[in-house]
C-alpha cells in the first residue's frame, strides 16, 4: 500500500515538473518569438529610412538637372533674343 502511494506521489510529482518544464518551454519560445519579430521590425524601419534616403537623392538629383537644364534653354533664349 506505501509502495502503491509513493508511486502515485512520483507520478504527480513528474507530472508538476513536466507541466512546468512545457510552460518554461512556452515562455521562451515567446521570448524568441518576440525577438525575431522586433529584430525584423528594426530591420524594415531600417530599409524604409534608406529607400527614403535614396529617393530623396533621386529627387534632388532630378531637380538639380532640371535646373540645369532650365538655366541652359534661357540661355539659349537669350542669345538667339540678342542677335
């Protein structure tokens, strides 16, 4: 009968300690979760700042050769006006 009890008890016992064991097990593969998925986030916040970079170079580029070229036709126009 002692023997019969001990085991029942044992059997809680693991059975507490597996319980425990799957929910660190949760608790940590949330952990990683939460991580991958902030490194991720970081990451995309970080492309959209480049591509916002990089477009706004394209843009001051455009506008600087539109300039240019601007300058150049009223040139243009002011010496044919001047012969």
């Amino acid at each position: 009968m002692a023997n019969q009890q001990n085991q029942n008890q044992n059997q809680q016992q693991n059975q507490q300690q597996n319980n425990q064991n799957q929910q660190q097990n949760q608790g940590v593969a949330q952990s990683i979760k939460n991580t991958a998925g902030s490194a991720f986030e970081t990451m995309h916040n970080a492309l959209e700042a480049t591509e916002n970079i990089a477009m706004s170079a394209v843009d001051g580029t455009k506008n600087a050769v539109t300039k240019m070229t601007g300058q150049n036709k009223n040139h243009q126009n002011n010496n044919r006006n001047n012969q």
